[in-house]
C-alpha cells in the first residue's frame, strides 16, 4: 500500500511540477475576450505580450522591458510566487525521487526514507499555497479590472478574461497541494 501511495504522490508531484513550470514560462495569463469578429488574438504573460493574426498565422510577441523596470503589482507578484513555487516544488519532487522506496538510495535506513517523503510533501505544501495565491492574485485582478471598466461604462475594445497560462497554474498548485495530503497525511 505504502508503494502504491508513494508512487501516486509521486506521479502528481510530477506532473504538477511541470503544470507549474510551463504557466510560468508561458504567456497567456490574460486572453482577449471580444465577441466581435477579431483579426487578432492577444495574450497578455508574466513576460511578454504577444498578438496573433488570425488571417495568416503570424505571432509577434513583444517582451517586458526589463524585469526590474516598474511593472504592474499583480505582474511583480506572481511572477514572484510562481517562481518560488516552482523551486520548492522542483525540490520536492527531487526529495521524493531518493524518498522513494523503489529507489535503492539509503535503502537500509528506511526511517530517513520515510522523513524525506514527509519533507517533499511539507515542500509541496508551502509550494502549491504560493503557486495558488500567485494564479488566484492573477485572476481576481483581471475580474478586477474588468468589473472596473464595466461599471464604469468603459469600453477599450478589448477586454481581457483568464488565459490557460493561469488555469495551468491553478491545476499545478492544487495537484501539489493533493500530493502533499497524500505524503504527510496518508503515508503513515
């Protein structure tokens, strides 16, 4: 039982570990959410903004100026909590790796085995929280500044709802936060 466990918390760390990889690096957080006929599509990232044609295909992305040039607080701040979620989750995950029982490392200490999933899933716990603050931060910004510009009867012409950059980071966290259950709670 203990195996089957410690393989299924590792199968989620895994693939969580890379959801959580992939919306950080990724540029899509924000997406245009026109219903008029559009002959662009924009995403707005952590790191860039890109615009693409819907006519021929042509992607043109246009980074950030500087990461320490004065950003947006919800910019600053997610990209600070995804990254630092994607470090502890990265150490987790290599924790876990020499945790596991299937893994010949410290195999005649069976108890420092044992400690070393429990740490991974401790890590994982602080790390899913920060990666779930940083997507949700995100997302309730754009409602946000969405719900702004509409009682205020504003319209820029685009308006913006949550891209699957930010869904990625929500499904990243909450698996890391499942995985951790499943190697501090259940594995005893």
């Amino acid at each position: 039982m203990s195996t089957a466990l410690q393989m299924t918390a590792f199968g989620l760390t895994l693939l969580s570990t890379v959801f959580l990889l992939l919306a950080t690096c990724t540029d899509c957080w924000m997406v245009n959410a026109d219903d008029s006929l559009e002959v662009s599509h924009k995403c707005r990232g952590l790191w860039r903004e890109c615009v693409t044609n819907m006519q021929d295909g042509v992607r043109t992305c246009d980074q950030y100026d500087s990461i320490l040039a004065d950003h947006p607080v919800k910019i600053v701040v997610t990209r600070t909590l995804m990254i630092t979620a994607d470090i502890l989750a990265g150490l987790a995950l290599a924790t876990l790796v020499l945790g596991l029982d299937c893994i010949k490392f410290l195999k005649e200490d069976p108890c420092v085995k044992l400690k070393m999933c429990y740490g991974a899933g401790v890590l994982l716990s602080i790390g899913s929280i920060l990666g779930l603050v940083g997507s949700v931060w995100y997302a309730v910004d754009v409602y946000m500044e969405r719900a702004m510009l509409a009682s205020h009867n504003i319209f820029l012409g685009v308006h913006y709802d949550f891209g699957w950059s930010c869904w990625l980071g929500m499904a990243g966290s909450t698996g890391c936060l499942v995985a951790s259950v499943l190697l501090t709670c259940c594995l005893y």
